[in-house]
C-alpha cells in the first residue's frame, strides 16, 4: 500500500508525539520511541517537519530495490543518532532507577539492562540497527564501575552509545509479504509500552515522596556539575523551570523564584502509605517533627537493641525501627541520601 504525505502530516500533527504517523509508516521502533520519550522530548517531533517526505519515501520504497542494497555496508555515523542514543539511554536508566531500585542487583543488572534497551531502541529506528548483545555487555561491564551513583545511567549510557555505533549495520531486507497487520504490531507496541510505565506509575503513586525527593536530588546533582560556570548552570536551571514558567504566563500568575519549592512542598503535603506504617512503628503522629522523630527512634532503638534485649524478637523489631526511622529521616533530609 502506498503511503501519502499528506496523510503522513496530518498524523504528525494530530498524534506526532505518540508517534503516529510513524505507526502508518510501518516504523514501529519509531513509534515505541516517540511513545516512551513523547516525541523525543518534543525537540524530535519538531525536527521531523522537514523530515517526513524522506520517510514516506522509504516506506514506499520498492522491495526488489532494497534487496539489491549492499546491507554488508557500514552506514555513517549520525551525530544526531548518537546524542540521542547518550540521552534515552539516561532516560531510561532514570526511569530505572525511580521505579526498580528496590531490586536485588539493581545496580549490578537491572539498570545496565535498562539503560542499554534505550540506547538499543534509538540505534534500530529507521533502516539501521546495531548489535543488541554487544551493546548490553558493554553496560553490564561499565555499570559495577560507578556502583550506587545516582549518575550512574549518563557514563553507562556513553559506553553502551559507542559500543552501538561501532557495530551499526543495515537492516536487513524485508521479504514480500511480510509486512504484518496492524493488531499485532498495536499489540507488541502495547506491551513494551506497559513495561516501560508500569513500575514507573507504581513508584510514583505508592512512594510519591522518595519519587519527587530523588528527582530534585538528581536535579542537584545535574546542576552542580557546573559549579565552575554560573552561568551555564544558571541557563540550564532556566530550562528545567520553563514548564513552570510557562503555567504562571497561562494562568496569568507570577513567577517567583522560591514559588516551585512550595509546589513540592504541596505535593509532598501528604505522607505516603510507607511513611504512615514507620509513623506507628515509632509511635508517632503524623505531625511530628524531626526532633520527635529522633527522640522516638532513639528509645525505641536502646530498648530493642539485641545487645541489651536478649528476647527472640529483639533484632528483628530492632532492624525495622531503623528501616521506620530511616524513611521518615528520607523526608525530612532528602539531601542526606544524595
């Protein structure tokens, strides 16, 4: 079936960011990238403007001539490809790293997986592809090296993005009547797409605190990178509240510049279903402070410490007063666990 222009941006603008009109080209690898990033975190879906022709083109390409292209050929290296491989490689490691940090070697295995999956995704969209299994074993060689950093996905990613770029190739051809029907492919498309959001959604609703703490903490982070230039500290800080920016010129409020840090505090208003149990594992009320914290966990800990209690269940209760104290502690000292 031959694929039209026009209909090719009428979906680019109607669903560009759920990557719609790459679903009608038949670039599902595409489509589930521009699904996870939303368009390739919007910059990509604008640059697709003057890309589109050139992908029409290629879906309406005719089989017989793809199988004569030499696809032993080493295609060029795209720097465009390749930041972008470095970026969603993060992204997903972030994504990791905010929903399945609770794993068992979650450094060791989980995050050099996730990370790589991303950097693999960029690398086969359109008609390039690389190799998925060195990719993978370059990231689960580079993660041990930076073990429990929480910027740790950026020097992993770089590893996993130069190790897919050594080994590009050309897709092979497909062979006619190959091409499979829209249910399937929606099907495959939904399952990665749930994969990939599912343990993202369970952390940000069930341990919406440590979720938002460890975003501003990674924020932090990022930022202090550039302690040696201000001022490009202070451009990137622009950039990251210019969604905040841009909801005061919307709702016609100001803009000040502690005014975010009251929108976390709002979201964080309320504890979370963790946060609750280590409040009755303590004894406390919910409007305890720090210091009544502290006191508590102290007691409680003196009287339950296996050397001083001989009981059965002394270290186990002893074990979970400090896993209560140490939750409540992630709240009011978000910046101890950075």
């Amino acid at each position: 079936m031959v694929k039209s222009v026009m209909v090719a941006y009428a979906l680019w603008a109607a669903g560009g960011p759920l990557g719609l009109h790459h679903l009608y080209l038949g670039r599902d690898s595409h489509a589930l990238l521009w699904m996870l990033t939303l368009g390739g975190f919007g910059f990509g879906w604008v640059r697709e403007v003057i890309r589109i022709p050139a992908y029409v083109g290629q879906a309406n390409q005719n089989v017989e001539k793809e199988r004569k292209t030499p696809h032993t050929m080493v295609p060029p290296v795209s720097p465009v490809r390749f930041a972008g491989q470095v970026c969603v490689g993060i992204y997903f490691g972030t994504v990791a790293l905010i929903g399945l940090n609770s794993l068992s070697f979650f450094y060791l295995i989980v995050l050099p997986l996730c990370v790589g999956a991303g950097v693999h995704l960029v690398s086969c969209i359109g008609q390039q592809t690389s190799d998925l299994q060195k990719t993978l074993t370059t990231c689960l060689i580079t993660s041990p090296i930076f073990y429990g950093s929480a910027l740790s996905p950026l020097p992993i990613s770089l590893a996993a993005s130069v190790t897919a770029a050594q080994y590009r190739r050309v897709k092979p051809p497909q062979t006619p009547g190959s091409t499979q029907k829209l249910g399937p492919r929606l099907y495959r498309l939904g399952l990665a797409w749930l994969a990939f959001s599912a343990p993202l959604g369970y952390s940000i609703f069930h341990n919406t605190t440590a979720t938002l703490y460890y975003l501003s903490d990674c924020v932090a982070a990022l930022l202090d990178m550039f302690w040696f230039l201000p001022w490009l500290r202070n451009v990137f800080e622009y950039i990251l509240l210019m969604p905040y920016r841009l909801l005061c010129v919307l709702t016609g409020g100001g803009y000040y510049e502690d005014a975010w840090r009251k929108v976390l505090e709002i979201l964080l208003k309320e504890y979370t279903e963790r946060e609750k149990e280590a409040l009755q594992v303590l004894s406390l009320e919910v409007e305890a402070s720090l210091e009544d914290i502290t006191r508590s966990y102290r007691e409680l800990a003196k009287t339950w410490h296996p050397d001083h209690n001989p009981g059965k269940d002394a270290e186990a209760t002893f074990i979970k007063i400090h896993e209560a104290y140490e939750v409540l502690l992630r709240r009011h000292k978000p910046h101890r666990f950075k």
